[in-house]
C-alpha cells in the first residue's frame, strides 16, 4: 500500500528524484515510471557535480541504463563525490554496473551476456524485494557482470550468467540491480521502483494531475503579476491545454492568438474557435498570416531552416498582436501598465525540451517552440506544460474540462504541414497533403485505430512519379502514410494496419485528392527514423 498522500501544498515543497542519463532513451522511461508512482522526477546529465545534485534537494537518485560498457574509454562516469551525500541512490543496469565499480568492485566482460527474459532468484532480503517469490522473470540486456562487489556490500539476487545480479548497502541506502525493472516484461518492476521510491527515500505519493494543476497555477500567478499574457494556440492538445491551465489561473489577463499559417490541419481554426471562444470564453485573436508565411518559405527546403524561420515569423506576429492590444488598452483609457503584454504563453513539453538538445542528449530537432525562438524575443515565456510527458498533459486537460476531440487529438509539429512537405513548401502542396491528411484520419477513426496510435498522418516527399489513370499517364505527387505506436515518443514502432485499412486509404486518397498518383506507406521504427520526415 503506498503511503497516505499529503495536501497539495505540502506536495509542492518535495524535491524530485532524479534521474541520471546515461545516453540512452533508458533515462526517459525510467522517469515515466518514476512519475505513475506520483512522485515528481527529472533527467539530469551523468556530468552534474555533486554540489549541483545537492542543491537541487532530490530525495532519491537513479542511475538508468547506458549503451556503452562500464569498462570502455572513455565510459560515461558520475561524480564520485555523489555515493557520499546520503541521498538514497539506484542503480539500474550500467547504472548497477557503475556504481560497483566507483565503489571499488569490478566489473567483467564474461563472454556470456543476457538479453530478454531471464529469470531471477533472490539470495538476501532487501527492502526492494519486499514480497518478492524468490523466482521471477525480469528483463535483461547486458554483456558485462559485476564479478566482485564493493565493501560493505551483499549480492542480493542472482541469475544463470550473471552471480550479482543485485546488490545493496543498506546503511548507505546504495542498491543495484541488472536488469530493467521499468519495461513492462520485468514481473514486478514497478512493485521494485515504488519501494525505493516510498520506503527507501519516503517519497510521498503527491505528484497528482489536480496537485500539477494547483502548482502551475501558483506558479503563474507569481510569474505574471497582472501583466496582459498571450498564448499561442495550434489547435493541438499542447497548446490547448496550457491556454486552458493559463485561463484558470489569471482569467481575462489571457488573450489567446491562432496564427492561420495555411499549415494547419483541415478544420482546425474552426475548432480552436468554437472551444476557446465559445466553450471557455477566452479572448480570442484569430491572425490570418497564410500568405506570409508561404513567403518566407519560398524556395526553402532545409527542415531546420523551415523550423527556424516558421519560429521567428510566429514571435513576429504576436509581437504585432501585443502591440495591437496595448494601443487598444491605451485608446480605451485603460491602465499602461496592465496594457503591456509581455508574456507569452506556450505548449513546450518535457520531450520538446529533451530533442531540442541538452548535456545528456543529442540534438535531434530544433522544436520551434524551444530551439527556433529569435535572439531578440520581446516576451518572456510562460511554459507551464515544459516538465511533462504527453500522458500527463492530456490527464491535465481532462481534468481542467478540455473536449474530448482535442484532448485525445494526435500530436501536431509546430511547424505544421511544413515538415510534413519534404521539399519547398507552396499552398498548392499545402492543399493536397491537408486532403490526403484528413483522409488517413477519417480512415484510421473509422477502422477503430485512432486512440491506439501515437500518430497517423500523411506525408508530401516533392517528388514526381509516373502514373497511369484511365488512358493517360500522369506525373504527380506520391503521399506516404506514417502510423506509429508509442508511449511518449521518445521512442515509436510503425502501426501494422490492417490491409484493409491501408487499402482504403490508397483508394480514397489517389482519387479524391487531385495531384497524388501514388500512396506509399513508412515502415520505419524510432530509432533508427523520427517519427515526423523532418
């Protein structure tokens, strides 16, 4: 049973946990989890120093998994300085394997890896394997053991090829294992993860959607004062449900701006309306900047540039929609100082954040609304959605009332069909792939799918093919369909649809959709491809 959980306001003055990386996508699964156990965690890079650890006041520290072995030069190392805090640490995998070794023990290669189910028998008590059998089936991937364990250790667990495969220093409160108990084939690994996290480090259960909504609200509220806020509306759930977390916390101080880039999804200006205006009666800008941005994009076809650019020209028009609302305010006779607009509210998540490149991860894209932003930005961001993965958000936006239809909408790039037209963006591209788009969605409603996948949607690659319709041939564009599974894209499998889903999609979209000869379908996986073409 997890403890009692405190009042939201004792849950604000917790400490996370933190969560080292190591370079792998380990590190974001690992905090998923952490966070289904409601407590609060983050990613830090393995180069944090011990005096920046302890100033974050974390109450536990999880080293996660690595791609390198713990014996290579150079290996990803942590602060040694780290094991001597007191702060109640788990190591996972590398993370077991490292911290064997820093501590004295070794660590090696025996020639005989695990990888996949293996099973598990426990040798000690520990306080992770409360209520453990001492047989069970966990996930393993590694090709190094640890062969000795550091003073004042005790092996803990152990499997066919690997004699330590966990350990623990229990006055230091150090423990280790080698397998994944985060992935779902571990038989209770989440049962592990939640006694360190409540019995080891006496984490409360308090990180909840209502205790995220509360928090954010405060925390607005202290950030902008009464100066006039705007929000960038896309009509996805990102933005859709900042702007709705925004409105609860300073009302009428919101003024909400959809930018028509003429890269929008088909409907989509028309459903940001009526729920924002409509339903939660939220000032409402609506800026038609199609042709405008088609501009800026002509004759581009680098996808960084197309993301850099499409950035720059978003801040620009809100810097006219705030100047806008401040001579307004100023005719109407009205306060300057509640006048000015000098926020800007938007959807960053806590992977945009994560891709948009850090210490611990390669830049994978710049994301308009994180690494695209100009120098000279005249607002100050207000981004209450920066530290939570896609599940969180949409639980958040249940909660505040959102609908149903955008809530559970498939993610949208910020930068629109722009990055789905692989070549020069034009309108006329534009159009065709916005058909072809609301078609797989139609279809993929239709056929059930459409909760089950993490994206499905169409792609443009500018490319001409030779087709044959009736008695002539044609020469016109290709549409690729790009469906994918995930939990929250920080990795992703390609949907298997049914064929005659994929069928139908063919079909519809070759003859309803003029200019598109041929549809192809992406059976490309995250990693080695991205989900979105650029």
């Amino acid at each position: 049973m997890s403890p009692a959980s405190p009042s939201a306001a004792e849950a604000l003055v917790d400490g996370p946990v933190l969560v080292v990386d190591f370079g792998a996508q380990y590190a974001q699964l690992i905090a998923r989890r952490v966070r289904e156990a409601h407590v609060y965690s983050e990613i830090v890079p393995h180069t944090i120093t011990a005096s920046e650890l302890v100033a974050r006041r974390p109450q536990g520290i999880i080293l996660s998994g690595g791609p390198k072995s713990v014996n290579e030069h150079p290996a990803p190392h942590i602060d040694p300085a780290i094991y001597a805090t007191g702060i109640p640490i788990l190591g996972i995998c590398y993370g077991a394997q490292l911290l064997a070794l820093q501590l004295g023990g070794e660590v090696a290669r025996t020639g005989r890896g695990e990888y996949g189910r293996t099973s598990l028998t426990l040798t000690e008590r520990s306080p992770i394997f409360v209520d453990w059998p001492v047989d069970a089936e966990v996930w393993m991937s590694h090709a190094d053991a640890i062969s000795v364990v550091p003073e004042g250790f005790v092996p803990t667990a152990k499997s066919p090829d690997a004699l330590v495969a966990a350990l623990h220093d229990p006055d230091r409160r150090i423990y280790g294992v080698q397998f994944h108990p985060e992935v779902v084939h571990t038989e209770r690994g989440r049962d592990l993860l939640e006694r360190f996290l409540y019995d080891v480090c006496g984490c409360p259960p308090s990180w909840t959607h209502t205790s995220i909504i509360e928090s954010q609200v405060e925390k607005i509220r202290a950030q902008v004062g009464s100066a006039r806020v705007l929000c960038a509306l896309s009509g996805g759930v990102d933005s859709a449900v900042a702007a709705a977390l925004v409105h609860k916390a300073i009302g009428d101080q919101l003024t909400c701006v959809f930018v028509d880039t003429g890269l929008m999804r088909s409907g989509e200006g028309e459903q940001v309306e009526d729920t924002f205006r409509r339903q939660f009666h939220v000032n409402l800008v609506h800026a038609k900047a199609a042709d405008r941005f088609f501009g800026a994009l002509a004759g581009v076809t680098d996808p960084e540039s197309k993301r850099k650019i499409i950035g720059e020209l978003f801040i620009r028009v809100f810097e006219e929609v705030a100047r806008d609302l401040a001579d307004d305010t100023g005719a109407s006779g009205e306060a300057s100082d509640s006048g000015s607009v000098g926020y800007l509210v938007q959807g960053t998540l806590y992977p945009d954040v994560i891709e948009s490149g850090s210490d611990s991860a390669a830049k994978i894209k710049s994301h308009h609304n994180v690494g695209g932003l100009p120098e000279d930005l005249a607002f100050e961001l207000v981004e209450p959605l920066r530290l939570l993965f896609k599940d969180e958000v949409r639980a958040v936006g249940e909660e505040l009332g959102l609908p149903h239809d955008i809530v559970w909408r498939q993610p949208f790039p910020g930068p629109g069909l722009a990055v789905r037209i692989v070549g020069e963006v034009t309108p006329e591209r534009a159009e065709i792939l916005r058909a072809a788009d609301a078609i797989v969605v139609e279809e993929i409603r239709r056929a059930g799918l459409y909760r089950t996948l993490w994206q499905s949607f169409a792609v443009m690659p500018v490319v001409r093919t030779v087709g044959v319709m009736g008695d002539g041939r044609t020469y016109a564009y290709p549409i690729v369909i790009r469906a994918v599974t995930s939990d929250d894209a920080m990795t992703a499998d390609w949907a298997r649809l049914p064929y005659d889903v994929l069928e139908r999609l063919s079909s519809r979209i070759i003859n309803e959709v003029e200019g598109v000869n041929r549809v192809a379908l992406d059976i490309t996986s995250k990693p080695p491809g991205t989900i979105e073409w650029e």
